[in-house]
C-alpha cells in the first residue's frame, strides 16, 4: 500500500530537485563564482536562478479580465495585484535565504522578495519572452540589491548605500548575462513537467 498518493509523490520529487538545484547553485557560487570577480563584482547565481524560477512558473491567479476590472473596487483590484506574485518563486527564495542566512548578519529578505516579485511578470504569456528574461533580471537584481542594503543599515553597517551605486548595477548586468543559461533550460523543464502532468490527468 502506498504511503502518499502519486500527485503527493511528484510534488516530494519536485521538491526534491527543486533542492538539490539550490544547493547546487549555492556551491557553485560559493566555490567556483566567488573566485573570479569581474571588475571587483560577482555575479549573483542563487539570485538569479531564484527570479527566474518565479518569473517562469508565474501567479497561479489568472489575470484580471476588462469585465472584473470595471466591477471591482480599486480596493479590491490593489489586493488581487499585491496577492498575484509567485508563490513558488517566494518559496523558492526563502529557502535560499535560509542557506545564505548562516554566512551572512541577517537574513535576506530580498531573495523571497524577489522570487515573489518575479511573478508578476510570467514570460510565459509573452510573445518575446526569450530576451525579457535579461532586463527582467536586471531590474528584479538592482530591486533586491537596494532591500539588502537597507537590511545592512538597519543592523548598523555604515556606507552600504555608497557601495551599492558601486555594485549594484555591475551585478544586475552580470545576472542579465547569465539568465538566458538559466532560463532556457528551467523553461523546458517546466513545460515538460506540464505536459506529463496534463496528459496523467483523465
């Protein structure tokens, strides 16, 4: 008899990967990234991979219709906005931080936030989808890279704001470079885990 049921099974094997990748990511960056700075700035692999893992699985909330948008008030509109962001790019983000959090004063919220905000824009309902991907994380890494310097000056680090006009826009364009690597092979893999999972399905 089987202890969890097949749709249980997948979920704990996505998971499972989904881990495994993370970790990866986070060693490849701390051993072989963190050793060949460009101009002083590393490129920032655990945050990438975190955007656009949120950007490609996207909202499970459908987009607003013209007919939802004119009944609704603009209460109602702001929350469904604010609640539209990517859940499994939040998840994926927090566990990230929770691997950095040891190395670093604080934990980093921005990796969450990112992941979360990446949502927002699901490439995969873009026609052009394959270049977005690079300012998409270009804009996502300055967005993150201010939340972690504010972080560090709440816990009193001083000058934060002065090195992050330093690295911050080096870095986003790093992240930029890199992200087509990334997303090409995360959305085949997604789309093929939609595929398998839509023909299971009676």
């Amino acid at each position: 008899m089987a202890i969890f049921s097949m749709r249980t099974n997948k979920k704990i094997k996505n998971y499972g990967l989904f881990a495994l990748v993370s970790v990866t990511a986070l060693v490849l960056q701390i051993g072989i990234l963190n050793n060949f700075p460009v101009h002083g700035v590393y490129c920032n692999l655990p945050l990438t991979l975190v955007i656009i893992w949120g950007a490609v699985t996207g909202s499970p909330m459908m987009a607003i219709t013209a007919d939802e948008l004119r009944l609704s008030t603009t209460g109602e509109i702001f929350t469904r906005q604010v609640a539209s962001g990517s859940v499994t790019g939040l998840v994926t983000g927090a566990f990230m931080a929770a691997l950095y959090a040891p190395m670093i004063p604080i934990f980093p919220v921005y990796l969450p936030i990112a992941g979360w905000t990446a949502g927002y824009f699901c490439l995969r309902h873009i026609n052009q989808q394959n270049f977005l991907c690079i300012p998409l994380v270009f804009i996502i890494t300055l967005l993150a890279e201010t939340i972690m310097a504010w972080q560090l000056s709440i816990v009193g680090r001083s000058g934060v704001f002065d090195q992050l006009m330093q690295i911050a826009v080096p870095e986003a364009s790093l992240n930029a470079l890199i992200a087509p690597f990334i997303y090409f092979p995360m959305r085949r893999w997604y789309e093929f885990t939609q595929t398998v999972r839509t023909q299971r399905e009676p």
